[in-house]
DNA sequence: TGTGGTACATACAAACATGTAAGTAATGGC
DNA sequence: GCCATTACTTACATGTTTGTATGTACCACA
C-alpha cells in the first residue's frame, strides 16, 4: 500500500513472501476497516458518506485510505458523478464477490475457535 | 498480541470488532510470518531450530513471538522435552488443520485476483 | 576450565498503520 | 457575498509490528 524503502529484511521478507498466493490475499483483507466495508457493500452500492454513517468511529481519512486500498486491490469500483455536491459511489466487484462464501466459511471456523479458547480461559 | 492501551479510538474500534468472528479469525493469520509457519507444520510436527531453518529469513525473536501467539490462539500445541540441549516441539492443532480446505479456496481465489489486478498495470 | 548447542529473553531502533485536526474545491441557495 | 454540503487532502502525532544486537540457563563433552 504505502511505498517501502528498499533497506534490509524488510523487502527480503516481502520478496521471499510476495510469491505467495495466499499470503497476497490475507493482505488485501487485513485493514482495520476492510471487512466491514466489505460486508456493507455486500449489501449494496454505496456512496461516501453513507459509509461513513454507516462506522461511526471511522475518520474521513480511514475509509479514503481504505477505500482507494481496495479499490486498487480491485475488490471494489469506484464512480464519481460529476455533480455539485459530489457524489461518488463504491460498488463490491465480481472478485469480491466471490469472497463471500470462503468469508462465510472462515467466520464460522472463527466462532468455533473462539468458544475453545474461551473456554480454556 | 500485545499489551494495548486503553485510550481513544484504537481501543473503541477494537471494542466495536471484537463482536465479529470473522475479524477475528483473520487477526490470527495476520502476523507476518504465521501463513508460512500454519503451512510448514501442516506437513509435520517440528522443532523451534527446524524451523528457524526453514525460514532463513526469519529472526528468532520474531519466531518465537509468532508462535507464542499461535500457541495463544489455539492454532499449535508446544511439547516441551525435558533435555539438554532442550528440546521443543510444535503441531498445529485440529482447528488447525480445519482451517486447511478454507485456506486452499482463498489461496486459489489470491491466485486468480493476482492475474487480474496484475492485467489492469 | 572452557566450548558448544538449544530455545529462548531483553533492550533498543526502525518501519508501518492508524488517529486527530484542520483545510480545500466546486456551486447552488440565501 | 456568504454559507452549507460532499468527498476528499495535508500535516502532524500516536500506536503497533518487526528487526538488530546481545545475553542467559542448562549440562554434556573435551
């Protein structure tokens, strides 16, 4: 997302790890927002500010970073109408879409290992 | 992972996800290093200076933090051999090994999204 | 007495992610 | 002219993760 200085173990680390298809997946979901936004758009299209009511805790500058993320990711469109006020609406693409049920499977798996460590705590 | 501190919006969003499985089963797979390691010890038990073998990269303090979380979260057990030199072995666990199938649909969905950002440069 | 191997721990520093506060452009309505 | 609305942007501060370097306990073995 951010550019990354070229310096030591660093870039070695991504280099070792960027042909990994696996790990490039888990890093497009791992924001603090993503999956939230992305579980909105699932729903429907939405505008800016409706994302924005929609989190109450996130800043203005959070959901443009995240949103300009994924939509370079391509896990979401991103189309302005050239009206006064703006209006711009982010819509889920095909390829996110078809993240919905893997989504599914692992938040399930996430709620049943929740419950085993709960219980050993 | 850490110890977090309780002030403004870090912990408020923190609050606010907890509730979410999903979220909270990406955080496990989030570390830099846990994907490698899951996908290592998926082909056997190990020992802590095998895998800092397999891994050249990897620093040991990094290793062991990673899987001291692993261990946290219920992914792996840790045997501790009462020896000298000690020795210490690591295996996932079942919930572990569930996560395998899931892991291998999101490893192809990465794969395919790869070609198609990589298309649109 | 000294060296070697294993699996860590600790102190410090750099890189990265997120948050806070304030500002901008465009224009329709008053 | 002035204000409001929308979707951002910028500068700066804080929090979190990862990396570097070094040290430690244990005891077998030379």
């Amino acid at each position: 997302m951010a550019t990354r200085k070229l310096n030591s173990t660093y870039s070695r680390n991504e280099q070792c790890m960027i042909g990994c298809d696996l790990t490039f997946a888990i890093s497009m979901l791992g924001g603090r927002w993503k999956l939230l936004i992305l579980d909105k758009l699932a729903q429907r299209k939405m505008r800016f500010s409706e994302l924005k009511k929609e989190f109450s805790y996130i800043t203005e500058r959070m959901l443009t970073l995240q949103l300009k993320a994924m939509e370079q990711d391509g896990l979401i469109t991103r189309t302005v109408y050239a009206e006064v006020p703006p209006r711009v609406e982010y819509e889920l693409t095909d390829m996110a879409r078809e993240l919905e049920p893997i989504l599914n499977q692992l938040s399930s798996w996430g709620n049943r290992q929740r419950r085993l460590t709960r219980q050993q705590v």
